[in-house]
C-alpha cells in the first residue's frame, strides 16, 4: 500500500453503467472495487509526484529565450533561404 495508516471509509457517486463495468472487472480480476480504487489512486497521486519533481522542458526553453533576449540576440529566427517571415505568412495564405 502506497500510504501507511489508518484507512477511510468514504462515497462516491459513480454512473451505473461504469459502476457495473468496475464491478465485473474486479469480479474477473479476484479483487474488489475498494481494491481496484486504492491501486489506481495511487498510481494516479504517483505520478503527479513523479511529474512534480521532473524539470519542465518547456521552462528550460523559455529561460534560454529569455537569456538569448537579454544578451541582445533574437531569440526567434525564421531560417529560411531567400525568404522573409512576411512572404512566407502570404505564400501560406496564398497571397
């Protein structure tokens, strides 16, 4: 178990039709619904730790750009040979 201690006897409202899916998959499964519940729950608040404590690529990318910007660079260059940004926005709307 994932939290060690006391456990909780709580409700929950959930629609009929997926209520009896749950219930036949734990009947299939051995377990039962308060069981299937915990596992994903706490596969659930494991993975929101895991995404928590993982660096945001694009944080990374925006601090760079911010960098780039201070050093007096452009951040954001069109790389496109013979072309300005401009005329490649009207070949796109087919100006």
């Amino acid at each position: 178990m994932y939290y060690d201690g006391m456990r909780r006897v709580t409700s929950v409202r959930i629609e009929d039709e997926l209520w009896r899916k749950v219930k036949a998959l734990a009947a299939l499964e051995g377990t039962t619904v308060s069981a299937l519940l915990e596992e994903m729950l706490t596969a659930l608040v494991r993975g929101a730790e895991k995404a928590a404590s993982l660096e945001q690529p694009r944080d990374r990318v925006v601090e760079e750009l911010k960098a780039i910007r201070a050093r007096g660079g452009s951040p954001l260059i069109i790389a496109y040979p013979g072309k300005t940004a401009v005329e490649l926005v009207k070949e796109g709307r087919g100006d």
